[in-house]
C-alpha cells in the first residue's frame, strides 16, 4: 500500500488524541478556517497531541495518528453544531450541551472566532496509529 500523505496537519490535547484512536471520539470542532473548510470526504489528516507540537515546518510528531475524513459540515454557533451531531461524538463523557459549548469557547480565539467564521465538524476515522 503506498504512504497516506496527509493534507494538513492538526494537533489536539492528548486526551481527545486517546479518544479519537479509539473511536469513543468521532468528530473533531474547529473553527471553519479555510484549511478545515477544504478538506473534503476521503482526504487523511494527521492528528498528534499539542503537548508534542514543534513548530518547526518539517518535524514530525512522534505521537501522530492518521485519520480519514469522512464529513466536514460547517455551522454558525457550537451549539448548533453540538445539536447537529451529539455531544458525545465531539467530547465524549460530557452529556450537558451548555458544558460542551463552554468547553469551545474556552479555547482562546474561538468565542471571538465563532462569530466571525462560523464553526466545522469534521468527522473521522483511525486508519493508522
């Protein structure tokens, strides 16, 4: 099989690492930046915790994963997006809408970012660890 070459690569807090690899985590939510807003069903991405992250171009994360996208849909709020697909699938262990959205907006920049892009969710797949 030749190498998957992933389009982008993303990094996201080791726990949600943990839950996407084993699939209790099913979509990952960004803000709907130009590079998340591209991907398109069937492309792969690669995934590694932030705690590794080098900004450095070229350097590898030790811990990346790759992963196959399956969707990418784009909303106006979290809320809506959490509603659209469950919040289970983006923070798995949370049942509480409003908790979920509060967890977003904490990230700095996305209260601000919600209202100026909108937000994706961008369902995946492990292909390999």
């Amino acid at each position: 099989m030749p190498p998957l070459e992933p389009t982008l690569t993303l990094t996201v807090q080791p726990i949600y690492l943990a839950l996407l690899r084993s699939g209790e985590k099913t979509h990952e939510g960004r803000l709907a930046r130009p590079k998340y807003l591209s991907l398109q069903p069937g492309n792969y991405i690669k995934i590694a915790s932030a705690g590794t992250q080098n900004t450095k171009l070229g350097e590898e994360h030790d811990d990346a994963s790759i992963f196959q996208v399956h969707s990418v849909m784009q909303y106006e709020t979290f809320r809506e997006m959490l509603s659209g697909h469950g919040v289970q699938a983006f923070l798995p262990g949370l049942k509480d809408l409003d908790e979920g959205v509060e967890v977003y907006r904490a990230f700095p920049g996305y209260t601000e970012g919600e209202d100026e892009l909108g937000v994706v969710a961008i369902e995946v797949t492990l292909v390999t660890k």
